[in-house]
C-alpha cells in the first residue's frame, strides 16, 4: 500500500513527486508512467527556455509560478551541476502598430516586478546584431537548460529517498474504495491511499477514470519547428521573439539558442489529430474524433479562423515559414534552415469555448488534478510541485 500515487512521469508529475518525498520522508511513494522512459512527451519535446514570467497576468498562478520557479530552477542547476544559463531574450516590435502591444508587455513586465527595459533600434543590434526591430525589452532573467536533464535529477532525489518509479504503466482503471485507491495499469495493479493526477496530454481521461467530471478538454496543439544550420547559428545570440497576438494563445515564431548550441526557429501551432502526435501523418481516430465532437472547440476555430489559417498555411509552407522568421531576421533565407523536432501543447479548453490561460488545479478529498500546466510548467515545475505537496494531506491524516 503506498501513501501517495503519481500518474504522469514528465517535469510535473516528478517535481511533485520529489517534493512529496522531501517533504514527507517515510511515505511510501509510486509514480506511474505509461512510456518506456521519463519525461518523454511535452518535457522531452521542450523549447529549453526558463521563462521570466513577463506574459503573464500580474497575481495569477502563472505569473507567480514563472517568477519564483525560474529562481528556484536556477538554484536547483547550479546546487546539481546542470547546464544552464541566464542569457536574456528580447521581445521585439517590427511594426508601428506592434508598439503599443510592446508597451502593455513592458507594463506588465514591471506589474510582476521583473527586471526588463524597454530600448531602441541601437540597443537591439547591440544585443543581437541581425534582429530587425523598432523597439524591444531587453527580460535578463529569461535563460536556457535541458529539462530532460532536470527531470531525470528530479527521479533520482525521488529514488534515493525511497520513492518508486515504474515505467510502461499505462492507467487503465482507477477505483477509490473507502480510504483506498486502486490503480490498474499495464505493469499491474497498485494500492494507495491518495492519487496525484499529472497525465499531462491524458490528464482530463485520468480525472474521468478517477471519477472526477470536469468542464474541459484536452486539445492537442503540435508546434513544428525548423532550426537554422549550424554555420548560420551566428545569426542568433540567444533568444528573439516577436510582439505576441494578445487575442491568440501562443507566442508566434520566434529563435531559441538551445543549450547545446543549436538554434531553433518557431514553432508555429497547428491542431494536431492525436494527442502524441509529433508528425502531421501522425492519427489516432479516438483523440481525432473527441476533438471534432466537441462544440467548444468549434466555437474556438471560429474565433480564430484567420490566425489558425495562417498557421495551417506556415506549416505547409516554408517559404511563407521563413517570410515570418524573416521579419525578426531578414538576412534568413530558405536554405539557411532544416526541419527539426516538433512537439505537442496539452491545451486545456471549457465546454463554452474559452481556453484557460492559467494553471488549473482540482482537489478532491483523496485525489488532486493538474488539469492545464502549459508553458510555463517546466520553467515554475519546482514551486508548482512544492505547492502541490502543501495542499496534500501528510500521510498520518489519509
């Protein structure tokens, strides 16, 4: 019998289970991952940024959870010897009609109390000398890491205080009896007294096998990505987005420096017809079908019909691809990038057409549900686990 079971093996489900375990040394802890390795889909699949916390609505969870969580993931790599670094990014307006958007980011930069400032055209090239720009804010706190590696270190605190981690168990049925949870999976049938749901891309079928009725939907977003050849990466110094589209739910092509020198480029977001599905041939009939039935996400594609053609038509293309990248880089050209490996966005959408913006957290009396833990979840994983752990009850009151 274990005190607490972990559905979920990414960046989420072991932060958690890394805090549960510090925090409570003799439980007994399981997590469950249903891949033949950890972290494999939207941690593995990962931009690498530590985000700062800039795009975020001041007092929300994620703005909260961006700031704190990139400190806190910046002491955990330096106290583990991870790769990382602080390199900055800029945020840059190519537009005179981008510029008043610029300034609402700048605004609510300083709202979150983050060190960003707003420069000219000058200060952009100083910082990155091909950006083409008219204005930009210059965020010092965004920075780069593997998340994978974190992750894995996250398993290993959570091995070394006891805890037990089991791959290639897929949940299939939960069932809570008294003060009891049972929890079949590929590798077996385990017993516990209380269950973290972290499935990430499956997280609303877990809540519904647990019994659990929510108002959303998972809706799987892929982002494809090109990156520029390696004797082009000069192009890029670290990190150069766009002003975002305040009325769509993702951040626009932009280029990441990754830890390991490459330069990423994107992603643009399509609907993707599995929910792990990473190619545009890539088809599950059962996660295709859920999307098509759902009104909401009908309400939703007509209310962003022109954005997701645009990004229907860029993923396509890349020649219309690279026209966007080239307005942050105009000397980028067609042949200068290559395909490289897209991932997929668990995002959360309601029964009336909203998408929900921030992180979402259900508790019941013997579960608890991270419902929507989108970007920046990596970057905050380590207070969002840590806040999680708070709201559970220790393992004498289960």
């Amino acid at each position: 019998m274990y005190d607490y079971a972990i559905v979920g093996g990414g960046i989420v489900g072991l932060s958690t289970g890394m805090a549960l375990a510090q925090r409570y040394p003799q439980a007994k802890l399981l997590i469950l991952e249903k891949e033949s390795s950890l972290a494999f889909h939207q941690t593995g699949h990962n931009s690498g940024v530590i985000h700062s916390g800039i795009y975020y609505k001041p007092g929300s969870l994620k703005a909260k959870f961006a700031k704190e969580g990139s400190r806190r993931m910046v002491e955990f790599c330096e106290t583990h010897g991870i790769q990382h670094e602080i390199c900055g990014k800029v945020i840059v307006a190519t537009q005179k009609e981008e510029l008043p958007l610029l300034d609402n980011l700048y605004q609510r930069g300083l709202a979150n109390q983050l060190d960003v400032r707003k420069i000219d055209a000058r200060e952009l090239k100083e910082i990155e000398p091909y950006a083409n720009g008219l204005q930009a804010i210059h965020v010092k706190a965004a920075g780069i890491v593997n998340y994978k590696q974190v992750a894995e270190t996250f398993a290993a605190i959570i091995r070394e205080q006891g805890g037990d981690i089991r791959l290639n168990s897929a949940v299939h049925r939960i069932t809570e009896k008294g003060r009891e949870i049972s929890i079949e999976s590929e590798s077996g049938t385990y017993h516990a007294r209380y269950l973290i749901n972290c499935g990430g891309l499956h997280c609303d079928r877990i809540a519904r096998l647990a019994g659990l009725r929510t108002d959303m939907k998972i809706v799987p977003f892929r982002g494809e990505y090109y990156e520029l050849r390696p004797e082009k990466n000069y192009l890029v110094n670290n990190l150069i987005y766009p002003v975002p589209n305040p009325n769509f739910p993702f951040l626009g092509v932009h280029f990441t420096r990754m830890i390991d020198g490459h330069v990423h480029a994107g992603p643009n977001a399509v609907l993707s017809m599995k929910r792990e599905g990473y190619k545009k041939t890539d088809f599950n009939l059962k996660d295709f079908a859920e999307v098509l039935a759902y009104p909401a996400f009908w309400k939703i594609a007509r209310q962003n019909i022109g954005e997701g053609w645009k990004e229907i038509v860029r993923s396509f293309s890349k020649k219309v691809f690279v026209r966007n990248l080239q307005r942050l880089i105009p000397e980028v050209t067609e042949s200068d990038v290559v395909p490289s490996q897209s991932g997929v966005r668990a995002q959360a959408l309601t029964r009336d057409g909203s998408l929900i913006d921030d992180f979402m957290i259900v508790t019941q009396t013997r579960s608890t549900h991270i419902l929507n833990a989108p970007s920046p979840a990596a970057t905050a994983s380590i207070s969002i686990g840590e806040s999680i752990a708070e709201q559970i009850p220790e393992p004498s009151l289960l």
